[in-house]
C-alpha cells in the first residue's frame, strides 16, 4: 500500500521574503510619487484613483491593494515624513550638542522645509482632518500609531533634557503639549502669506523664546 505523503510547503527564504517586502515599498513610493503630482496638478479631492494608478503604471486594482483610498495615502505621506524628520534628528552632528530650545527650533523648521513642496495638499489634508469620521483625524484609530511614535520621539527628547537638568520634569503632558504647538505652527505655516514664510519663523522663535524665558525665571532654562 503506498504511502501518502503530504505536499512540501513552500519555504520562503528569508532573501525573497525581504525582496518582496521592497518591491512591495517601491510600489507604495511610486503610487504616492504619482499622487502627489496629481494632487499638485488637480487638488487632493479631484485627483481621481484612476489617474493616480496610471501615472504610477499599475492597474487600478493593484493599486487597492496598497492604498484602498485617498486617506489612506495621506497617511502614508504622513508617516513617510515622520520617518525621515526622526532620522533627519538622530543623525549624528552639531544639533546633538545645541541647546533643546534650538533643537526643538530645528525640528519643527526642519518639517516645514520637507513639506513645502506640497502645501496645497497638506492644507487638504488638514481640513480633512478635522472631520471626525476620516482617518485623518488626529482621534482616529488609523492616526494612533502615526501619533505613538511622534509622541515616544519628542518624550525621548524631553526626558534626555530632563535628566541633564534643561527643563523640569514635564512626563507626557510636556510632549503633549510640544506636539500642539507643532500643529499650531504648521497651521500657521499654512496661512502665512509673507516672504518666505517669514513670519512662521519669527512666530517659532518668539514662542520659543518666551518658553525659555518663563523657564529661566525657575532657574532652568538657560538658552545663550
């Protein structure tokens, strides 16, 4: 009587899965390329998937099974960002060694420079944001982990300079509360019609320079 064998299950090498998983990344970059062209070129709500999905060279239902809607490309730019701000931050160099109110100046200035080339649709994106039922709501479960890992990098940074005596110990509140005043400056950002932006920068500094100063009068704070 012969003996059944089972089928040999496919090993996926450890090679091809990490293969996969890039050209699975090329194809997200190259949908949100292609978006973000549309969106500068027709605006966030009239650039249609279709379009997008042709200007990416891919077929419309491979392009669900990356992004299954607009939001969810925002999200992606949005994360995307992220990712390079932290890095931009971690990289070794003399901002490691400045001052925290002069880091904290960089990062927003810093995120500012990366998303100006797209401004119309980060203004986009913002009014969605204010609608409760989209994604992009800063209270929608999709926004969660996007708002961890902003939040788990600013409270690193607070609490380096908390152990070093640059600041009073703020906990969760103190990241919290710089993650506003980052939303309130791109706001800002966004409305501002000076040169050059101008006056976002010269708003960033004041603000800063009024933290400093109600932090030194505790004897905390010493920005030169």
């Amino acid at each position: 009587m012969p003996i059944k064998t089972s089928p040999r299950k496919r090993n996926v090498g450890p090679g091809k899965a990490g293969k996969r998983a890039q050209n699975k990344e090329t194809n997200r970059q190259a949908i949100l390329k292609a978006a973000l062209e549309l969106f500068r070129q027709k605006g966030f709500d009239h650039a249609s998937t279709r379009e997008i999905s042709r200007r990416a060279g891919l077929a419309e239902g491979t392009l669900f099974n990356y992004f299954r809607t607009k939001e969810d490309l925002a999200l992606y730019f949005l994360e995307r960002e992220l990712v390079e701000l932290i890095a931009w931050y971690e990289h070794p160099g003399p901002l490691q060694r400045a001052p925290l109110p002069e880091r904290l100046f960089a990062i927003v200035h810093h995120h500012l420079e990366q998303i100006a080339p797209y401004e119309d649709f980060i203004g986009a994106v913002y009014l969605r944001a204010l609608q409760p039922s989209s994604k992009l709501s800063p209270l929608s479960a999709e926004r969660r982990e996007l708002n961890r890992r902003y939040l788990s990098f600013i409270r690193g940074l607070l609490a380096a300079s908390e152990a070093k005596g640059e600041l009073p110990p703020l906990g969760e509140p103190g990241a919290y509360g710089f993650a506003l005043f980052h939303l309130a400056m791109i706001t800002y950002w966004l409305n501002d019609t000076s040169a050059g932006k101008e006056n976002t920068l010269a708003a960033l500094d004041r603000c800063l320079q009024f933290a400093t100063r109600l932090l030194q009068r505790q004897g905390q704070w010493d920005w030169q």
